[in-house]
C-alpha cells in the first residue's frame, strides 16, 4: 500500500479499437462421447450433458475437447473450449486442463443457460467456470 500511494504512475490515454466481429471456427463432431465420459468424471450429471448436448450448448470439437457456446438470444456470440486431458504446463510444471477463450466472443459475457421461463428463474447460480456445473443429480 505504501508503494501504491508514494509512487507516481504515467498515465496513458487509450482509444478504443473497433471489435472485429465474432466468426465460430471450431470444427464440431457428431460423436459426443469423450466429453459426455468427461463431464461424468468432472461430476456433471448425465441428465444435463445430454440435454446441453441437444439443446447445441456444448459440444466436441475435433480433437476432443469440449465447446461451451455462448449463446445470446439463439445468437452464437462466443465459446469457451475446455480440454479433456491434463497437460503438463512449460512454466509451472503442473498438470492441468487446456482452457480457452474463442477470440472475439462478446465482451462481458459467457456461457449462460435458463430453464423454465426466462426472468422467473427462483434460483440463480454462478460458477466461476463452466466446467463447474456440478448441481444435478440423474
């Protein structure tokens, strides 16, 4: 805190850049089930990976990993991709999962889903990742 307000910090105005516009490039698979095995082992209910699944919320790309659509009134704005496997990260060392964000998706939002009626949900939840979506049971 000391430093925070003894020192002087340069300032810079910046302009904002134009955002290009959101194009889906992810090459999808019909065969969903290495994340379906996925989800189930990170505790996600069989009953919501299935229904996500029809419902065109995630899906698997081709190499496996699983594709979180970002969808914005039925528009597709964005996606997140979550790897299956554990890589060992070059900087850490440690193990973990591939994650990213599709370049271009909607600032300030994400993966989103509602049942029943929209703005007459009785309960709201917030996960800091999709992958946290452990609430349902079969």
């Amino acid at each position: 805190m000391e430093v925070l307000s003894a020192e002087t910090f340069a300032t810079k105005n910046v302009e904002n850049q134009k955002k290009k516009d959101f194009i889906y490039t992810i090459n999808t698979v019909e065969d969903t089930s290495r994340i379906e095995r996925y989800l189930a082992k990170r505790g996600i209910s069989t009953y919501l990976t299935g229904l996500f699944i029809g419902l065109g919320l995630i899906s698997q790309d081709d190499k496996g990993n699983v594709v979180f659509n970002w969808l914005k009134d039925q528009e597709l704005v964005g996606y997140t991709l979550n790897g299956v496997y554990k890589y060992k990260d070059q900087k850490t060392g440690k193990r973990k999962y591939y994650k990213k964000i599709g370049a271009n998706s909607e600032l300030n939002y994400g993966f989103v889903f509602t049942f029943g009626t929209k703005n007459k949900a009785e309960n709201l939840y917030i996960f800091e990742s999709e992958i946290d979506l452990r609430f349902f049971n079969d």
